[in-house]
C-alpha cells in the first residue's frame, strides 16, 4: 500500500548533493534544466515551454510534499519525487508499506554519479526514517541510463509493465523493486566489509 509522505521539513545530505524541498525562488533553475530537450522526455513530459510552466510545476512540487529539489553547488540541478507505485497493478504489495521513486537531472550533470548518490540517500530515509518495506523504481525500456543508475543502487527486475506518460503516449517500462531486507542485507555486508 502507498504510504503517506511528506518531506516539506526533511533535509537530506549527501557527499556531494543537499535533498531538499522546493522554494518558489528555486524557479529559476527548475526552468533552465526542464526546458532543455531531452531531459522531460525520459521521465514522460515535455521540455517546458516557458517560466510560467516552470512555475506551475514549481508550486506542484510545494504543494504536493513528495518531491524533493537536488542542489548542487547551490543550484537545483534536478529533482527527486517520492510517487505513487500503481496499487492496482500490483495488488501483491497491499500489505506492505511502499511508495515509488522517480527522477530528473539536469543534462549537465549526466554521467557524473549524481544521481545514483542522490537514489541512495532517498532509498536511506525511505527504509530507515519512513519505515518502508519496499521501494518502486521504474523506467522505459529505452531509456539505459536510468536502467544503468536503478542497478547501481540496488534495484532490481519485478515486472515489465506500461506507463501512460504525460504526453498522452503509452510506454512499456520495466518496473525494479528493492525490498527492506535487501537493503539491510547490503547495509550489514558493507558493515562487516569495512570491520575487516
């Protein structure tokens, strides 16, 4: 079952990222990231169009509490949304608590780990400050970087499904789950690696 979540007081750190929730004064950055071509496309919108766009999504991101701002070297470079996973696709889940991740980066910032660090931090606090017991995290078929960065992290393949994106297409996606007792199971490994 999707679990409630709200990360307008939560700040998350990172080696080199700050996991944040958004201001209206971020605005700025979320328009120069989001209106390039390319980057909306691998998570299902389009590149906005203008700063009024921005803005709209902006205050989306405020007022839904989901959504995390990723600052880098004091500037948003990308965001970090705590989403829904499809109860009704999969109705295995209902007694377990769980939610979904989705992200977008700045495509400046590509090929530069950022966003595997970032995924790690949030699947940290996901499983040990929310209680969590599984996580959700897909991405289309297409789309080999993400599919690259969900593995690094730990992810891995649950079921091949469809997406209907914000652009009105449908597109078939591979959904990756990472469970608690995975993580933990990891968490204790690296534990012992570093004790030796």
């Amino acid at each position: 079952m999707n679990v409630p979540i709200d990360i307008s007081n939560v700040t998350l750190h990172t080696q080199r990222l700050t996991l944040r929730s958004w201001k209206e004064s971020d605005v700025h950055d979320l328009y120069e990231y989001a209106r390039v071509d390319g980057v909306g496309q691998m998570a299902g919108w389009k590149p906005h169009e203008n700063i009024e766009e921005s803005r709209m999504i902006l205050k989306m991101f405020i007022d839904e509490k989901k959504t995390f701002a990723l600052e880098y070297e004091g500037k948003v470079i990308g965001s970090l949304g705590i989403e829904e996973y499809n109860e009704e696709h999969f109705p295995e889940f209902k007694e377990q608590k769980a939610r979904e991740i989705g992200y977008v980066l700045s495509k400046n910032y590509w090929g530069q780990g950022l966003m595997p660090e970032a995924v790690r931090e949030a699947i940290r606090y996901l499983f040990e400050d929310v209680g969590l017991d599984v996580i959700f995290c897909g991405h289309f078929l297409w789309n080999r970087q993400s599919q690259r960065a969900q593995k690094k992290c730990g992810f891995h393949h649950y079921a091949y499904d469809t997406f209907e994106t914000r652009l009105g297409t449908i597109e078939d996606n591979e959904v990756n789950i990472l469970t608690k007792e995975e993580y933990y199971a990891k968490e204790r490994n690296s534990a012992e690696i570093v004790a030796s």
